[in-house]
C-alpha cells in the first residue's frame, strides 16, 4: 500500500458540555487537553500509570 503524501485534516466543532471524554495519557500533551475539555465543561476521565508536574497542575486548576 503506498503511503500517503497528503494527509487530510477534518475540522469538526462539537459541544462537549457534560459529555463524557477520555484522555488515555497523563503527560504535557494531556494537560493541554484537559485544559481545554475541562473549559468546554466535559465530564473528563484521565487514564495514566503516571501523571506530569503539569498534568497534576492543570487538574488542580480545573475541575471537571
């Protein structure tokens, strides 16, 4: 199968106020997204063996 030279992106805006999400992850990349989900009011679960200073921080300063 040849490999494809141009990806395509498909932007998509969903309302995510009290769904349930989960973050698989608990690095910096995961932070950013908790962030973001906790400020569109989701109902976020985060799945990690560990977790980031900046993850920890983040989820201190939001609460979803």
């Amino acid at each position: 199968m040849p490999a494809l030279e141009n990806a395509f992106s498909y932007p998509i805006m969903l309302k995510l106020q009290d769904k349930k999400c989960v973050i698989i992850g608990g690095g910096v990349v995961a932070a950013r997204k908790l962030k973001t989900l906790c400020e569109a009011k989701a109902q976020v679960t985060c799945i990690a063996p560990s977790f980031a200073q900046e993850f920890l921080e983040t989820a201190a300063l939001h609460s979803c």
